[in-house]
C-alpha cells in the first residue's frame, strides 16, 4: 500500500513537520476549539475551515492574497533593525528610506532602541531630532513607537514597588497600589513623548505591546491614548498588544467600567476605540508546541471574532511568535506567507 | 528584516511602489478600514481599486502627480519627501503633521 502523502509543515517553534491530510485536519479542529472555549467565541465556518486547509497544504515555497487584496503595514521596529539588530552602521533616517524605498513598507516607526517609554522619554527631544529629519526625506507616514512596559517603574531601578515580589510575600495591598501608582508615571513619560513626536510632525503615537506587564499595563496605554488623542485630536495612536489575553496581574482594574483582567482581542478592541485609538494591533499566541495548522485554525477564529465587531482597522501583529509567526529569529517564509494570506482573505484584517 | 519584505511581498500594497502610504494615511487619519480606505484614495487618484495595487500603473500616477516614488531618476522634475507630502496631502484632503510644522517652521502659515 502506497504511503499517504505527507505535507511539509512546521510546528510553533519553526521546526519541520510532516504531515498527513486527517493529522492537518485533527490539529485545525483542535485549534480552533481551543480558540471557541477560551475566548467563548463563535468557530470559522465549514467553508473558511476549508480554504484554510487549501491555504495551509498550498503547493509552493511562498504564497500570497489574491490581487487586488493587498493591506497595508505598521511598524514596531523602532528604526533600528538595521543599523542595531543587524549591526550595519546607518543613521535611523536613511534606515527609513531603506524601508521605504527598498522593503516596500507602507510606514515606519522611530523610537529608542530600548524600546520603551520611560527610557524614552530621556532622549525624547533627541529621538524626535532624528524623526524630524526623516520627516524631511520621507514620503510614507513615520509613528514614534515605544512600549508602556509598566516593568521599568519597579524598584529597585524605578519609583514603584516591586508587585513582582511583593505578590510572592503576600503583600496583596501593596503590590496593587504599586501598579496603579506605576499607571501614573507611564501616562505621564508617554504623554512626554507624544509631546516631543507631534512637535516635530510625527505622524502618530505607536503604543506596541500594551499589557505586557499585565492589566495595568493595558491601563497605561488606553488612558495615555486618551490623554494624547483629547490633546491633539489630529494625532492618531496606534495600540498594539503584547499577548492574546490581558494577565490579571492586578486583576481589579477598569477601564469606563470594564474589567481588564482576561478580555481576549474581541473585547480589548472595543477599549481601543473607546480610549479614541486609529489602529489596534491584534494579537494572537504561537504555541511552540504545537502545529502550524493547530495555531493557524486558533488564530483565525479569534481573529475573525475581532475583525466582526471592530470598527477602526485592526492590523494583525505578525512578528517573532504571534498570529501563527514560529518563535523563531530568522522567519521561514513557507509559513509566514501562508500566515499571511489565512489573515488576509480569512481573517478579513486591515493590516499588519 | 526578513519579516518586513515577506509581508510586503505576499500582502502588502508596497508603501509608495503603490498607495499603500496613502491608504494607511486615511486609516491613520479617519479610522477608515482598508476596503473604505483603498476606495477613498483610488477616488481621490482618479485610478479603479485594482488600479491602486498595481504597481506599474501607480508608477505613471504617482509620477504625473509628483506624489513620490520608490526609484527615480535623478532629474529636476524629481519629488519625494516633504515635497510629495504636500500634494499627497492636498490630494487626499487630509492634515498631514509633518507637512503643517513644515509651513510653521517656514513661516508659510
């Protein structure tokens, strides 16, 4: 008896999988029951559940949407994978003449390389230099992009309590008090930034990976959206997020009477709009452990929960281990292009 | 680096290869979703949707519109940058920032 034929595949972390069509099929009802239980939403339909399974066991290295669907792309690089991460010496403002003139990318940000808004804020005025004069030479829209990263205000290199310790000695009062008191100060250094960006003619605030530190985080970054959006009403934020689920790490705060602790993209959406945010940045988890097919089914559920009711534009974060992207540095295009194109025609995203 | 071309190359509009700088100015600016936002700019061009996304057409477009491109040949009638902004926001309608500190700066407004 002949053998079944087997896909080529990967699993989560970017290893090769082979697999038969019913192992594929398996993983993609796995997946997706995973998505309908925790996020308590509807599944793809039958016919979505089969041109993902086209789009997955598609012939060819790279894939791509059909014509005439292409989106657009937002950036969280900061404008310095080249001349940081790649280590080839150049000035951030002709890095965002490379991305646009030579990578095709609709728009870029320029932030710290420590990507965050508290350091941030103390080169602010230089970073904004810098951004100022790509302004000058670019065409595409260029963002400041930093993250909240509520982390950087913990003792003992910061003014807050530590709630990471705190927590574990059982200090429950005061481990709550130091993240909302953290809240402040990250609302306050973004605020900062926003100030030094719209000088210079920015043309948005990207606030990437809100929550990280959990639902106060998530917290910093819509009331700073807020803040930034009533000051300057011409000036959009984008909000995009660290994880498909916001940890309850204070586990009572709201936002206009929403409890932030476990809302998942459908819901953390809507805040974003609330808060005045232009773009929201969805994200789904990778499991390493798992297939391609299994995220993949996973991702698109959640997505298309999200993109249903969302009303402003949701771009899709599609880095290192996110959105069916393998945890991995160096991206294998076989499956990244095949993210894409699910995201694209099946998720019914606005971006990326 | 290699996730920014990918993406580009399997999805995206391509920046200034076609309009995808000007679609995501009008989600940017007016929250539109990326089918009102494509059929706003291609409007406001004179150009079909599927025209937006081809890059040999927008070429010709960008070029007769001086909205800036991604290769140009060195020569006066050259436009890119601050320059392209300007019409790209007269274009669209819209408030670019960079181009209003620009005219502060200038002493044009």
């Amino acid at each position: 008896m002949a053998e079944e034929k087997k896909y080529q595949s990967r699993m989560g972390d970017g290893s090769l999988v082979f697999m038969t069509e019913d192992e594929i099929r398996a993983d993609m009802r796995e997946g997706m029951a995973d998505a309908v239980k925790r996020g308590k939403i509807d599944p793809m339909s039958e016919e979505d559940f089969e041109r993902l399974y086209e789009i997955i066991t598609m012939p060819g290295g790279v894939v791509g949407v059909e014509p005439g669907k292409e989106i657009v792309n937002t950036n969280d690089s900061g404008g310095y994978k080249i001349n940081v991460k790649s280590q080839m010496p150049l000035p951030k403002e002709m890095e965002t003449l490379i991305y646009e003139r030579c990578l095709g990318c609709d728009s870029v940000d320029i932030g710290n390389t420590d990507y965050n808004y508290k350091t941030a804020k103390g080169v602010a005025k230089r970073d904004a230099g810098a951004l100022k004069q790509a302004l000058n030479v670019t065409t595409m829209p260029l963002l400041f992009g930093g993250m909240p990263d509520l982390g950087f205000y913990t003792q003992p290199d910061g003014p807050a309590g530590n709630w990471a310790t705190l927590l574990p000695d059982g200090k429950i009062k005061e481990a709550l008090a130091a993240q909302e008191e953290a809240v402040e100060y990250s609302i306050k250094d973004i605020c900062y930034v926003a100030d030094q960006a719209y000088d210079v003619g920015a043309d948005g605030m990207n606030l990437d990976t809100c929550g990280a530190a959990g639902d106060a985080d998530f917290l910093a970054a819509l009331k700073a959206c807020e803040a930034i959006t009533s000051k300057y009403p011409d000036f959009p934020v984008e909000i995009g997020m660290a994880g498909e689920f916001v940890l309850g790490m204070h586990g009572r705060l709201k936002y206009n009477g929403k409890r932030l602790a476990g809302l998942y993209p459908h819901d953390q959406v809507k805040l974003a709009e609330q808060a005045g945010a232009s773009i929201f940045g969805l994200v789904v988890n990778t499991n390493c452990n798992k297939s391609f097919a299994w995220n993949m089914a996973r991702v698109i559920t959640f997505v298309q929960a999200c993109t249903k009711v969302a009303n402003i534009p949701v771009h899709a974060d599609v880095g290192m281990g996110v959105c069916g992207i393998p945890m991995v540095e160096i991206m294998p295009v076989d499956v990244m292009s095949r993210a894409d194109k699910a995201l694209v025609e099946l998720g019914k995203i606005d971006g990326f | 680096m290699g996730q920014e071309a990918t993406h580009a190359i399997c999805a995206g509009m391509g920046g200034v290869r076609t309009a995808g700088d000007m679609v995501l100015r009008m989600q940017l600016a007016k929250k539109m979703k990326i089918d009102e936002a494509k059929a706003y700019v291609a409007s406001k061009l004179g150009v079909t949707v599927e025209e937006l996304c081809d890059v040999v057409t927008m070429s010709d477009v960008r070029r007769d519109m001086g909205l800036g491109l991604c290769h140009v040949e060195p020569c006066k009638e050259e436009n890119n940058g601050m320059a392209a902004k300007f019409r790209i926001a007269e274009v669209l309608d819209i408030k670019i920032n960079s181009v209003e500190r620009f005219k502060e700066r200038a002493g044009l407004k």
